[in-house]
C-alpha cells in the first residue's frame, strides 16, 4: 500500500508533527507513505512539494484576499494529479489544508482519481472560516455574520457563509473517510456538513521510546536547574498565542499562595516568554522553541507537573508527550483535553477559563506526593496502552484498506 499524505508542513506547527509521526509509523510498520506539502523543514526523501502557479495565484490572490477567501487562489493544487507521488499512490490522506499553497476546490478532482481519507487537526475543514469556533454554533447552519472574524485564520471581510457554501459544495462531490484524533472533534463533525461521510476516532500516536519518562534528578541538572523546588513546565509554540493561554497561566501563577510560590520553579518551551519571569517572580528556564525529542522529554521529566491553561483544543501533542514521560498535567475541561487529563487519574480537570479552580488544580497536586506518584504511573501505562505509533498506524491502515475496497 503507498499513502500520500497532503499537508501544510512537514514538521512546522502541532498538525504538521502529528501527521509526520504518522508517516513515520506507517513506515515502520511496512507501508509505503510519502509527503506532499506546501513547506518544508526536513531533507525526508519521501517529501515533495505542492505545485504552484506563482503569477497566476499571485493575481486570484487579489481578488480572493481582499472578498475574505482563503486558499482558492492557490491554484496550482489543480496539477498535483501530475506529480509522481500522487501518480504511485494507492490512497490520499489529507491534513491541515488552511492557511497553505493547497486549495480545497482541487478536493473533488484528487478524490475521483484515488481514494481519500481526511484527517482533521482542528474544526476549520466544516466552518466558514475559523479552526476554533469557541461558543459559536453557526457553522453547523450556515455561518455568516461571523462574531470572530479575526480568529486565526482572520478575514479580510466576512466571507463566512460563502466559504461555508463552497465547502458544502466541495465535499458533495467528493469521495472521503473523516478521521478525528479526539472524542470531541468527532462529535462535532457528526454535527457537521462532514456528517455525509464515515467518522472514525484514531487519535494521534506518540513514540513511546522517544517520550518515556527519564530521572528528574539528573535531567534538572542537566538543564541547570535546583534539584530541590517543585518544578512546573509550560508548553506552546507561542507564550503569545492567546488560545494556548499564556495569558491566563500569569494569572494562575501570581495568585499562587506566598509560601508555595516561594518553592517553585518553572520552565516554559516556545517563543515569546521573554518577560516572564520579571512578571512573575518566579525562577523560569526559558528553553526556547525545541524541535528535539530528547530535550522535550528531559523538560517533561524534570517536571513534577505540566500546566495547558489552553481555551480551545483537539488533542494537544504536548499532553501526550508530557503523559508519555509520565508528568501529571493540570489543564481545562475543554475540547479534547479530557481525553487525556483524567481527573484522578492522569491529571487535574478544571471548569473551563476558572482561573481559581486551575490554581487549585495545581495546589493539590503540588501538595500530594503520593498522588503525583499515582498519577505519574497512570500517565505512562496509558500512553503505551492507547497511543502508540504502533497502535495509530494500524488503525489508518485498516481505514485505508476499507477505503480502497
């Protein structure tokens, strides 16, 4: 079986990591899987790049920027048909298709000629616009007058409703199978125009060995850190980006009570941290954006908790890496996230945008020992019991085939 997989990185953001873990356990398990993407980090020799028509997209772009559209300029998706991966493959895999060189109008085209499934990393494939639609429900309707037209990705105007028409459209003549890594997604997108179509769960898999928990004593002095302060993690690809909740894990930290604040310690991974520690008054190891797994897991196994004050999520990569070190989390009910934070069990739950309940969260697990080690225990064991490489790679491949049939 040879799978091409369609998305808009390699490695560069959450979505483009998870589907490149896929193509490496599809890989590891015997499957022939290439890449075909708008941008890419690595030197995979399985990865191309989409086509594009610079000067004609160029001039769509224009037009299509300034109505509030997204991607249609992107016109030389229309050509992938003559690439050589496409030519050899068996079946497509979509991905992350916002916000990239690939227009989703060439879906209809691509699925006539092979089999496809449609793996979501976020709600943007079935709304107007937006990959996160918080408390709005209009995209299960129509949208239009879109009440977060600067949500990522922002419009120009509202365009809502048209673009919500055009996707109808599209996945109307289209042949799919929808893959939702997490409960919640796939609960949405049985809500959705996406509904016309198979919804499976497979959530996303994690290396196991690469992410396994590690002795926090020599990892802490490894990355030059005291040995003896409780030590919290933070991690996002931006301390900036609002939905991750950067601003709201300051809040959290600087009503810590005087004597606990006192204890701890923190370290953040990612981009834009650097005022934090003046604000908070706290030690704080700024790590910096990490591509390496090692690194990762060292942070996560120095770590006695891993904090996601996150507002809106599907399956958060760095929740399963931080249960794959065996580190308990403290995040929000929110999204996806209850896959992984089990109250009890792997982590702290707390009521959503409750900035009290999630300091809470944190006081309590700070202040029991025994239970961050049961938790810690739970963490790992779930991790290999329900998210490995292995296990994902599997379940696409049985969806694969069921596809091809």
């Amino acid at each position: 079986m040879r799978v091409l997989h369609i998305n808009q990185s390699d490695i560069n953001g959450g979505a483009a990591l998870a589907a490149y873990r896929l193509h490496q356990g599809l890989i590891s398990q015997g499957i022939d899987s290439s890449l075909l993407v708008a941008h890419a980090l690595t030197d995979d020799p399985k990865l191309a790049i989409i086509p594009r028509r610079h000067r004609m997209e160029y001039l769509i772009n224009q037009l299509t920027f300034r109505l509030g559209l997204h991607t249609l300029h992107s016109v030389g998706s229309f050509d992938i048909p003559k690439e050589t991966f496409f030519q050899a493959a068996d079946i497509l895999n979509f991905h992350n298709l916002h916000s990239t060189n690939f227009s989703y109008l060439a879906i209809p085209k691509l699925t006539r000629q092979k089999p496809a499934v449609y793996t979501l990393h976020d709600m943007w494939s079935f709304t107007g616009h937006c990959t996160y639609s918080y408390d709005c429900t209009k995209w299960q309707t129509g949208c239009g007058r879109c009440p977060y037209p600067d949500t990522y990705p922002a419009m120009k105007r509202d365009a809502s409703h048209l673009e919500w028409r055009l996707k109808s459209w599209v996945y109307s003549h289209s042949r799919l199978a929808i893959v939702a890594p997490s409960q919640w997604l796939v609960e949405q997108a049985q809500h959705s125009m996406l509904n016309r179509f198979p919804i499976h769960h497979i959530p996303y898999g994690i290396d196991t060995e690469a992410y396994q928990p590690l002795d926090p004593d020599l990892c802490r002095r490894a990355l030059g850190i005291p040995i003896n302060k409780l030590t919290l993690l933070f991690g996002a690809g931006c301390f900036k980006d609002t939905r991750k909740g950067g601003g709201l894990l300051l809040q959290v930290l600087q009503g810590l009570p005087a004597t606990l604040k006192a204890e701890v310690q923190l370290i953040t991974l990612g981009q834009g941290s650097e005022t934090i520690e003046a604000e908070l008054g706290i030690p704080t190891l700024r790590l910096g954006y990490v591509s390496s797994d090692r690194l990762k897991s060292m942070a996560y196994s120095a770590a006695d908790l891993f904090l996601l004050p996150t507002q809106a999520d599907n399956l958060p990569l760095v929740l399963q890496e931080s249960m794959g070190c065996g580190t308990p989390m403290v995040s929000f009910n929110i999204g996806g996230v209850p896959d992984l934070v089990r109250p009890g069990e792997t982590g702290y739950l707390a009521v959503p945008y409750d900035i009290e309940d999630f300091r809470n969260g944190i006081v309590q697990l700070l202040s029991d020992t025994t239970l961050r080690e049961h938790m810690a225990q739970r963490c790992r064991q779930i991790a290999l019991d329900e998210y490995s490489l292995a296990l994902q790679s599997q379940r696409y491949f049985e969806i694969y085939q069921q596809q091809l049939a």
